[in-house]
C-alpha cells in the first residue's frame, strides 16, 4: 500500500508540474504567423497567413485572441480559426471576467455573449494594454507617450507621463508593478518599471524596440525585440537572457492560461486521503490484487 500511495503523489505531483508549464504565443508581424514557444523555447508555427497580426491575449479557456487589421480572430486550444469580431481591431486584454477590451483609438468592451460596448474615448493610439489584480486597465499610448489607467468603472486618469519617449509594451507583475518598454531612436529602448505609487525605475536598457511584455507564472517578463528579432527573458532582479532569435518581426506575446488543476487530480487527492489511515484495513483483504490493480491504473 506505501508503494501504491507513493507512485500515486509521485505522478500527481508530475501532473501538476507540466500543468503549471506554460507556452509562449507571439505576433510575427509581416510574416503573418503566430508561433508557439514551449518553456524550453522549441518553436513551433501555431497559424499562419495573419499578415499583421498584432496583438494576442487568452481567455481563461485556453482560448487564442488575435488582433490582425481590422479584425479578431479566435483560435481555440487545438488551433480553429473563426472570426470573432470585425470592424476593429488593435491592443487585446482581457479582464477577470472574461470580457475582452481592444483598444482601437477608442476602447471597446466585448461580453462572453459578443455584446460590444465603447468603455473609453478620446485615446489617439492605444498600443499595449493590461489588467492588475484591482481590476483597473492600464493603457500605453503610443503617440502621447503615456500610460493611462482606468477603473473598472471606466474613469481615466494618466498614470505616468513619458514626455517624448514612445510607450510601447505593457505588462503586469503580480505586485501591480507596471512594465513599460519605451524607446527613443533605434537603440534607445529600455523597459521601465513603475511601482504602484508612480515611482519610476529602468528595469533593462539597451534594446531595440520593446514592443511586447509578458509575464509568465513564475513571474519571468518576456521582452519582444522588435528591431533584433528575438525575445528576451528577465528574472525579477533583471538578469537577461535570450529567450528565442531567428524571429522577423516580433510584436505581441501572450502566456496561454495556467490550468487548475483537474477535477480527477482532486479526486485522486481525496482517494489518497481514504487509502493512507485505512492501508492495514485493505492489506487484510483477500483482493487486495484487485484492488491494487484498480488504484495504480
């Protein structure tokens, strides 16, 4: 029975390791495809013929969200393409309740139930967007290099003012730290880290067009390179490394969902639970065989 017990939590515990792994989807802009990055970085094309497509976000089904001109794709977990909304397009995010924003000069707001709403007005070019834990919007604006907020509400208010430095990618750490590249000239960039009460500090320096941000789960930042053609992967203290190369053109990066865990993993907890104070019980049984059988498949 301690054999039993043990192979079980031993394949649980792999189970739920892989679960928390998580691939890495970007935006190649002029070769028109998306490609897939497993976390040791083995590439592999997820769609093609999306010529510009630039901005990816999931929603909590796994499901792929692509902004390509003036439409949204959708893409689900095994690679489907439908239309999923046309007539704009732009910066997707979505929110903990799975309505998606786009940010196409305006701001829309679109319901699980395709019902469009216009949430903000008055942006001039929306480029990167982002959620924090609170609920609240975070917005670059390309041409007014800035970074604007919103409230679940809709209320605006400019969060941090770049003054003549473009605001590109955005990201979101789990502190409500907010993730900036910018960049002046053609190897002025940098990403920029702003802390909750508006506190700025340059993370990394040296690149080359941030255009893309991503956190994974573990709260690695992913950087897209867009001049280089490659991404970059920082730990939290800053330590860079070159996460893939060989890309054309790198734009929007998207972490798919980490999925909780399966129903049959909790079940198999609760049988485990049964199994440990009751192992002299079952031992004493004469189809113990049976029943070893049953568990360890």
């Amino acid at each position: 029975m301690k054999t039993i017990v043990r192979c079980f939590f031993i394949a649980l515990a792999s189970t739920l390791s892989s679960a928390s792994a998580q691939n890495l989807f970007e935006a190649d802009w002029y070769s028109g495809n998306i490609y897939e990055f497993t976390p040791d970085g083995v590439r592999s094309t997820f769609a093609t013929g999306l010529n510009g497509v630039f901005s990816l976000a999931f929603d909590t089904g796994g499901n792929l969200f692509a902004s390509v001109g003036s439409v949204i794709y959708k893409f689900t977990p095994d690679g489907v393409r439908n239309t999923f909304a046309t007539g704009l397009g732009g910066a997707l995010a979505f929110d903990s309740a799975g309505n998606l924003f786009v940010g196409a000069g305006n701001i829309y707001k679109i319901t699980p139930d395709e019902v469009r709403t216009t949430f903000a007005t008055g942006l001039i070019t929306p480029y990167a967007m982002a959620f924090n834990n609170a609920g609240n919007l975070f917005v670059t604006d390309y041409s007014a290099d800035r970074v604007y907020q919103f409230t679940p509400s809709g209320a605006q208010s400019t969060f941090f003012d770049f003054g003549g430095l473009t605001a590109a990618g955005l990201a979101v750490d789990s502190e409500g730290n907010v993730f900036v590249g910018t960049y002046w000239g053609m190897y002025d960039g940098s990403v920029n880290k702003i802390t909750p009460a508006g506190t700025l500090t340059t993370f990394a320096s040296g690149l080359y067009y941030p255009d893309g941000l991503a956190f994974n789960s573990a709260g690695d930042l992913f950087e897209s390179n867009y001049g280089t053609g490659s991404i970059n992967e920082f730990t939290s203290d800053g330590v860079q490394t070159t996460f893939a190369s060989g890309l054309q053109d790198p734009i929007g990066l998207a972490f798919q969902p980490v999925p909780e865990p399966s129903s049959l993993a909790l079940a198999g907890l609760g049988v485990a639970a049964l199994l440990i104070p009751r192992r002299q019980q079952y031992s004493a049984l004469p189809t113990i065989g049976h029943v070893r059988k049953r568990v360890t498949h």
